[in-house]
C-alpha cells in the first residue's frame, strides 16, 4: 500500500525546499507541531524512499575558474560525487557594499551568522545599519 502524505508530510517538505539546512526545531516552530513530529515524520519520508539525500546547490560563478572548469565538465550524475579539492577557493563578495574581498576578510560573527567584508569601514557601516537587528537575535537566542 503505498504511503500517502498528509498535511505535516507536505508541510515539512515545502519547508526543506525553502531551506534544505533548516533544523527540525526550526521547521516544528514553523508549521506548529513538535521536533519529535517532525524528526519522525522525516525518518519515514526518508524510509519510505521519497527523501533520497539532502545536496548543496553550488554557484559556481563563486568559484574561482580552475576549480569550477573542473566542475563544469563533470557530467550531472557525476558532479554530485565530485570532490571539490582542497585548493579551490570561493570568491567573496563584501556583504555592505556587495565588492569584491580580496585577500582575508573583515568578518563579523553573531548568534550563528558569519559576515565578510572587503574592510574594517564596511564592517563598522554594517554592525551600525543592522544594530538593532542583531541585538535582538542576541537577547532571543539567551531567553
């Protein structure tokens, strides 16, 4: 007989295809039942084959030319097996003024978030616009 998804079921697989990376509490919190609902409802998504695995979706225009011709000439299937070596760097942008980082970043760390940017100014502009922001994801993640 084959397994019929419900409400829940549904539920929590628009919320992994909204953000693959969300916790289990996460997606509880957000479609209003309890992280032992959701973790078992997804162990039998998973068990019944209709969750075959949980893949990265790559920008490639982030990687630099070497490393994403490498991966560019991967076929598909392929691709998802590929090993990105440990030389292949990831282009940052600076998340104020959206240029490019060049060399080691500015970077700022709060609750679970890490932000880069290409210098201290950017760095001091964006603790200063998101101030209020960041503070209140502080005080929540301590209640």
């Amino acid at each position: 007989m084959p397994y019929k998804l419900d409400e829940i079921d549904t539920a929590i697989l628009r919320s992994l295809f909204t953000d693959g990376r969300k916790s289990f509490r996460q997606i509880s919190r957000e479609i209003k039942v309890s992280t032992p609902t959701v973790t078992t409802r997804y162990q039998r998504l998973v068990s019944v084959g209709l969750i075959k695995g949980v893949y990265p979706t790559l920008d490639l225009g982030k990687l630099e030319s070497r490393a994403r011709s490498k991966l560019n000439h991967a076929s598909r299937s392929d691709r998802d097996d590929k090993k990105l070596g440990i030389s292949s760097k990831v282009k940052l942008s600076c998340d104020y003024c959206d240029g490019p980082v060049a060399g080691r970043p500015a970077m700022l760390r709060f609750a679970s978030f890490e932000r880069f940017f290409c210098c201290k100014s950017c760095r001091a502009l964006y603790k200063e616009k998101y101030r209020s922001k960041m503070a209140s994801i502080s005080s929540s993640r301590h209640q």
